[in-house]
C-alpha cells in the first residue's frame, strides 16, 4: 500500500554507541575490546548502571540501563569507562553542525539523534541514499565516529529503520516497502510501546507489526481507542509528525552557601531534598522536562566538584530526581573535609510537547 506522504524523505541519524565511540575514537587502543562507559563497577560490587557500551561489549550481552555489577560479571576484561558528559556534548554539537550544514528542515532529537527532511532536496529514494552516504563519509572523517541512518517517509519509520542495521548501516524503507519491512517485528520496536503497553496487545494476541495490520484499523480503534487510530498511522506511515527545531540546552540551577561550613549527613540531604523540590515547582510551571542531573559540591577551600547523570529520554520527576541525587551525593566521598556549598542543575531542557499535537506521548 502506498502512503499518502510518499514525497516525504526523511532521515534519521543516530551515532553508534555514541559515548564509547568517543572514547575509542580517543584511545585507539581501546579499538575492537569491549568499552563500557557507566558506573565504577567495583569489581561486580558496584552500583550504578551502563550507560552505553561498544559493539564488541554487546556481543557478552552487555546493554544500557545494565546493572554495573551484572555487566562486570558478564565481561571482567572489559575496559570499564566513567565517562565525561561535556566531551560528549562538544562532539553532539560538531556532528549537530554538520547535519545542519544541509540546510534542510532539522531536528535535534537527543545527543547523538537527528531528524532532517530531504523532501525538497532529494526526488527519489536513491538520491537519499547518495546523500546518507556522504553525510556517514562526512562525519565519519570530520569527527571519527560512525553513525546509522535511516531513510523513509516519516519519522518515526525513519527511527526504526535507522536501528534496523547498526553500526554503520543504511536502510532505506520505500513506502511500498513498508509492510514488508515492518510485518515481522515485534511490536515494541515502534517507538511508544514499551514492556508495559505491550501488554495491552499481547492480550488481543498481537505480538508482531503484521498482527497488527490484519487487526486492521476498526478492530483497533475498538480496542484501543484513540491509541488504536495512532498505532494504525504509524504502520501504514502516515503520522506526519514536523521536524522542528526544539532541542534545547537550557539549563535551570539552585545553589547554598552553608552559613558555616557543614558536615553532617542529614542537613546536606535535606539541602538537596529542598534545592530539588524548589527547582521542580518551576519546572513544573515552566512545563520543562530534563534530560541531566547535575550535583555540584564545594568543599571547605573551595574545591568544587560535579557529578552528572544523563538519561536518554527526557523527564520531570521529583522523587526519581531525588534518588538520584542521592546516590551521586552517597557515592562522593570528601574524606572528612566540610561542604561549603552544594548545587543542584537539570539541564538539556526539552518543554512539554503542545497538546495541540499529537505525538506518541500524548498516547502512552
Ligand atoms: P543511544 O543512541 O540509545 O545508544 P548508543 O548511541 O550508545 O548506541 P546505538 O549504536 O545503539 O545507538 O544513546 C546515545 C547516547 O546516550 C549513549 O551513547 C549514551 C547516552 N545514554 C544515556 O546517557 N542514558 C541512557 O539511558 C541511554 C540509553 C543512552
Ligand atoms: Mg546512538
């Protein structure tokens, strides 16, 4: 069946294994053993999760949001990386001004994701194809990592597609193609059904893409109401999401000076309980959503330190926010020295989509 935006060509550009590209990239010794960027893992007693991993670690089933201390004892010889977010955002940001260098309509969708519309620009499926090669080749030698791009007539196909072939892979999903392409994946690889909703399918024994084109769209809609009209526009290519330019990379932070230098354990807890409820009552109000965490810890002589952590999708969480914070604050160790200052930041900043569109979020 053909689509309705079947002159619609889009991409999507996403870094392989971005953290541990950089690194390797970095240390050309690293190349070809399995690198892991995450927690310390404390020989397998650590706590904290991977954060992102190389394809060499894949292959011991390491993956993100792992346990650090289950990676450790899947792969002990790997080469395990903390990692240094700001090194990461320079290199997001260089490969950003290389695909915005198209001058086509453009999106920043996270830190090492884009979307770009080719529709004017290319008249077939093979000139994109041309052009995914050149834009791989350019970043490739301008910035010495690799990417997967993925091509069709929307985003959310050219996001499948794009984590189709990786690393270093090209699909391209012609319209015609697209029931083909799709029908035998598991429904989670859509973008918006994750292990909970799939559930809801599973219960109409709805497993994979094909079962859910011979559902058809009424046997959907009477299913799952306006979920079922979104899950149909997605499979038949036709959630004609725009490509706007919104990723943003605000940041919004509170800070305390200690009245005296302090040391004791539930005073600076509370101070951070406090600094983070303060900061969520404008986040709320402001409809901001975050992607980074950032713990910042001035020591008596005004040492100061950061800790950060980076989630993939953004949120807007209090008590997930606070856990987190937390764990940065338990994991620090400052050896008896008193605190001067303590700091709290959410950065990357994405504000809440418009309800006036829908989106895959307005649904899940
Ligand atoms: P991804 O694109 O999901 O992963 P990746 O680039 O490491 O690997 P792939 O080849 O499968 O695309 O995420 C991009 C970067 O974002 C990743 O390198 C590390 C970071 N990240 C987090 O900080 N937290 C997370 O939970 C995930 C999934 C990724
Ligand atoms: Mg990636």
């Amino acid at each position: 069946m053909i689509s309705l935006l079947e002159k619609s060509i889009i991409f999507h550009v996403d870094l392989d294994a971005f953290f541990a590209a950089v690194e390797i990239r970095d240390n050309p010794d690293l190349k070809g053993k399995p690198v892991i960027i995450g927690a310390d893992p404390k020989k397998g007693k650590g706590r904290g999760v991977v954060t992102t991993c190389s394809y060499e670690a894949r292959k011991f089933g390491l993956h993100s949001a792992m346990p650090i201390s289950i990676a450790y004892n899947l792969c002990p010889h790997g080469v395990y990386i903390n990692g240094s977010y700001e090194k990461y955002e320079e290199v997001s940001q260089s490969v950003m001004h290389i695909l915005r260098s198209y001058n086509v309509d453009f999106q920043q969708a996270s830190i090492d994701e884009a979307y770009l519309d080719f529709s004017g620009y290319c008249n077939n499926f093979l000139d994109a194809y041309k052009i995914a090669v050149e834009i791989q080749s350019q970043i490739k030698k301008e910035i010495g990592i690799t990417c997967s791009i993925g091509c069709s007539s929307t985003k959310t196909i050219a996001k499948i597609a794009s984590d189709f072939n990786k690393p270093q892979g090209i699909t391209i999903v012609e319209p015609e193609k697209l029931h083909e392409f799709l029908g035998q994946m598991d429904i989670t690889k859509i973008p918006g059904i994750g292990k909970k909703t799939k559930l809801m399918f599973h219960r109409h024994d709805i497993f994979k893409i094909q079962d859910l084109y011979k559902t058809g769209l009424s046997n959907l809609v009477f299913m799952f109401g306006d979920y079922g009209i979104w899950v149909w526009n997605v499979i038949m290519g036709l959630d004609s999401r725009p490509i706007r330019e919104n990723y943003n990379r605000k940041s919004i932070g509170k800070e305390r000076t200690f009245m005296e230098d302090e040391s004791r354990y539930e005073v600076i807890i509370s101070k951070i309980e406090e600094l983070n409820a303060r900061i969520h009552t404008i986040l709320e109000k402001q409809k901001y959503r975050y992607n980074t965490i950032t713990l910042k810890i001035r020591l008596t002589g005004f040492i100061t330190h950061t800790r950060s952590k980076t989630m993939k999708t953004a949120f807007r969480d209090e008590i997930k926010a606070r856990r987190e914070l937390e764990d940065m604050f338990n994991n620090f160790s400052f050896e008896k020295k008193k605190i001067r200052l303590i700091g709290v930041r959410f950065s990357n900043l994405e504000q809440d989509v418009s309800k006036t569109q829908t989106l895959i979020t307005d649904f899940v």
